[in-house]
C-alpha cells in the first residue's frame, strides 16, 4: 500500500491508476487557508480509479 500525502490535483495523474482513493475533502466551512473547495474533485478522483476501484468519502477521518 502506498499513501500519498499533498496537493491531490499534482499527485494523483502521476501516480494512478488506483484501487482505492479515500478522501476526507476540505468543505470551506473555515476561513482557514488549507479548507477551500476544490472544483470537480469527484470527477478528477473518479477518472483516476481502475474500472472497478473504490472511492469511499469521509466526513471528520482522524488519525
């Protein structure tokens, strides 16, 4: 397994396809410079799955 850490617009075309991509994305709730909505983020996610990959989201995932 392999977790990438960062900017998914510069890592995820380098690195696909996957099988799994899991995402707890930013919802711009807060005025902080990290949470900002990102647009089309499901498209660019989907397109990077294998035909039959998983993309789970979540809501809060903490480590």
């Amino acid at each position: 397994m392999t977790l990438l850490t960062g900017d998914s617009a510069l890592l995820m075309p380098w690195h696909g396809p996957y099988d799994m991509i899991l995402v707890d994305p930013p919802y711009g709730d807060t005025s902080l410079a990290w949470d900002r909505r990102v647009a089309d983020w499901p498209g660019k996610a989907h397109a990077a799955l294998r035909l039959r990959g998983q993309f789970p989201i979540g809501e809060g995932i903490s480590s």
